[in-house]
C-alpha cells in the first residue's frame, strides 16, 4: 500500500507538469489577475502533492488536481470580493482585448460553476462525466448548467456538443 | 449549430488559451513541487516515527512482564514464532505457517552472538538476543495489521503469499571497553521500508544492566545534553552544515527515545536519524557529549 502511494503521488507530479497551462488559465479566466492566477496553480499544486496519500484511486488523479484548482480558485475569487466591497470597482480597459465582447460578457456573467462547465466542456474538452467528479455534482446537473450556460452566450445547441468526445 | 456560432466560441477559445505561465512562473511552480515532495516526505517519515516509538514503549513494557513473571515467560513459549529462547542454537529462519500468515523471519541465534562477543557472559548474549526477538515480535504485529489491510480492501490470500514477506533483524556491535558494550538492533521489513529502524543499545558489563544517558551523565543529563548539542550545532553551522530550525521541526531537546551509543573513550555520543535534525543529505548525525 506504501507502495501505491508512491505510485499514485509521482502520477500527481506527472500531471501537474503537464497541465499547469489549464490551471493557470483556468484560474486566469476568474482573476484576470495573472499573480493570483499564478499562486492558485502554486498552492493547488502544493496541497495535491501533500495530501496525495488521500486520493484511494489514481485513475482520478486528472479531476482530483481540477477540482482542488477550482476550490483555490473559487477561494481566491471570494476574497477577492470580499475586499473589493466598498470600492468603486473599475471594469474599463479589459474588454477591448477579446474579440467577441458579448460572448465574454455572458460568461463573466454566469454563476462560477455554470462558467467552469463552459470552460472546461468546450476549451478543456472534458466529458461531462469528468466534469461532474470536478464539482461534486451529478451529470444531470452538469449538463443543465451547460444548456443555461450556452443559452445564456445565445448559442444554439446541436447533438454534436453534447456527445462525450 | 450554423458556422457564426462555432467561429464565435472558437475565437473565445483562442483567447482563452493564449493564457500560458511564463518561463519564470514554471520555475517557481516546479520548485514549489519539489518544495511539497520534500516537506511530505518529512511528514511520512514523522508519522512511521512515531508509529515505531510506540512500538518500541509497549515492547519495552511487555519486555520487563516477561521477566518478572514466569507464567508469560511460560505462556510465551507456547506462540510458535516466539519459541523458547533458549533452544535457538544458530541463525534461522522462522516460517510462520500458522493463520495463514506466510511471512519468514530472520533473526540471529545465541550461539551465533556468543561467538561474536567472545568473552562475554551468556546473560549479555541473552540480551542481545532479547532485543533481537523483540523486534521481531513487533515486526510480525505490522505484518498482521498490513495483512488485515490488504485482505478487508480487497486483496486475496494468493496475492497476500505472492508478497513473500520477510523480516530480517540483525544486530551489531560498534564498541566494547572493559565497562561498557554498544550495539545496534537493525530490522528490515521488505514491504515497510518506513519503519526499517536501527536501535542502539548500550550494555554496563559489570552489572549487566542497559545503560542510561543518567547513568552516564547524572540527573541533570537533560539540560547538559540539550545545552551541549545547542552548542555544538552553532559552531557546526559556522562551519557550513545545515540543521532544521527548530520551527520547521528541528531539534528542540531530547526525550526518551533519543539514540546514543557509548564511544571508546567511554563519551555518549547522541544519534539523530536521517531527516530528523538536518536535512537529508546530510545522513544520521551525531553529536558526542564529554562527561
């Protein structure tokens, strides 16, 4: 078992070199701040490293690493918030940098958890299935948040984005 | 979906993806990587520290019952892997079959430490021997919680046996004067390497009895080993090596399960497990202490 832990905390180590572009712009995509972006990934890679001994089964490395990013991120986000309340806050300037102002708009708009089964399902290319095991939520709920989500960027929904890829 | 929708959400996915760490930001992570992989290890190796200390504390305490009180000692001889002690005559291999249990043991006989200590009384190669079985005794109680383990999460009796577990316990002596002899108890368990553990053990010859940093250094041997080691890990600082502040798990004094040994000029010299003072590139580290 000694043993098994080992194998299941290099695997950690392995997925977290190869992905931390997806955290990082994951994390970005709420922040928009690339410093806080920057010690999500960090202090998410850290606590998945330390507490590897907790995750039973290492097929789930890839979801678990996701959804402690998430919660960093989620925490982040919420302080964040907190000490902006009571200042005058300013969104000028970073709209200019996309190129589809209102489809931005949507998804800034949208509850954290319906804007990261966006992400995740069409930039990440996640199943919906792995999405459900990153929020702790069944796949029906994942896929109502995809159709509130992509209603919300007026986007029409076929069979080909449903499917798991 | 019609082709504006698709050229909408890819262009949004371009953006999205122009986000990347810079060179000087995967740096950063990559040691805070290396940062967490160490600083786990240290609390792996806190954990099976204090899981073998209270092994240690129990098998000492089992160890003055058995002899102060005959009906264990008596009892004791009837558990196949313990056997009589006096009927062990060379090295050999126990093979517990009972329950199933499919481990071996290696310990080393009397005969075979009497031929070792030359010289000595049959009541010092008896100890060593003790001490011998007594590890293994401990060993084969973390075989059995493992086995335990692995049998409730799953695991059958045929891959249990295709572990092939073994437990060897060695011992070996690092100094002898007329007064006193220091030796080791070292026992592997291949499954474990976390509580592989080395035990030091001195013997005062002349009354036959283990010898206690008290013993050695009087009442007061608290403070004078803590006020010495303090010393001497400044002036070796000066001199470049590394020790843990005490903050990040460092040395903060000794307690009972501190390990010494006694060198031939007849000082103790404290011993500090790998990782338990210093960094581990730095080994075990030792401390001798003039009395």
């Amino acid at each position: 078992m000694k043993h098994k832990n080992r194998e299941t905390a290099k695997r950690i180590e392995e997925i977290l070199l190869e992905n931390y572009d997806r955290y990082y712009r994951l994390a970005y995509s709420y922040t928009q701040n690339e410093a806080d972006a920057q010690d999500i990934v960090q202090n998410g890679a850290y606590k998945a490293i330390l507490n590897s001994d907790s995750l039973k089964n290492a097929e789930y490395a890839k979801t678990w690493i996701y959804r402690i990013m998430l919660n960093e991120t989620f925490t982040v986000i919420k302080k964040q918030r907190e000490s902006s309340l009571g200042e005058i806050t300013v969104e000028a300037g970073q709209e200019d940098v996309y190129e589809d102002i209102d489809l931005q708009r949507a998804l800034n708009s949208m509850s954290r958890e319906d804007k990261a089964v966006i992400e995740l399902r069409f930039f990440e290319e996640l199943k919906l299935s792995e999405i459900a095991e990153i929020l702790g939520e069944n796949v029906s709920t994942i896929k109502s948040r995809l159709y509130r989500g992509l209603k919300k960027m007026k986007l029409e929904l076929t069979d080909a984005w449903q499917c798991e890829s | 979906m019609d082709k504006t929708n698709s050229e909408k959400l890819n262009a949004l996915r371009k953006e999205y993806e122009n986000m990347q760490m810079n060179s000087e930001q995967i740096e950063s992570l990559k040691s805070v990587i290396e940062d967490a992989k160490q600083e786990k290890g240290r609390e792996r190796h806190k954990v099976m520290m204090r899981r073998c200390s209270t092994a240690a504390a129990v098998a000492a305490a089992f160890l003055v019952v058995l002899n102060t009180s005959p009906v264990v000692a008596n009892a004791m001889e009837n558990i196949p892997v313990l056997g009589s002690v006096a009927r062990i005559l060379t090295f050999r291999t126990y093979v517990q079959e009972n329950d199933d249990l499919s481990i071996s043991v290696d310990i080393p006989g009397v005969e075979m430490i009497s031929e070792d200590t030359n010289g000595l009384t049959d009541a010092v190669n008896q100890e060593i021997y003790e001490l011998c079985e007594q590890y293994s005794r401990e060993a084969i109680a973390r075989a059995e919680e493992y086995k335990k383990a692995f049998l409730e999460t799953g695991g059958t009796q045929e891959e249990w046996e295709a572990h092939n577990i073994a437990i060897k316990v060695d011992y070996a002596i690092l100094s002898q004067t007329d007064d006193y002899l220091s030796f080791t108890v070292t026992g592997s368990e291949n499954w474990n390497s976390g509580c592989n553990e080395t035990r030091y053990y001195n013997l005062d010859l002349r009354e036959e009895k283990l010898v206690t940093l008290e013993d050695l250094l009087g009442e007061d041997y608290v403070n004078i080993v803590n006020a010495d080691i303090q010393t001497q890990m400044k002036q070796r600082t000066a001199t470049g090596e590394v020790f843990f502040d005490p903050g990040e798990g460092g040395f903060t004094g000794i307690d009972d399960a501190v390990k010494f040994y006694i060198n031939q000029a007849g000082n103790p010299v404290i011993v500090f497990d790998k990782y338990e003072v210093a960094p581990g590139s730095a080994g075990m580290v030792e401390f001798e202490i003039d009395r």
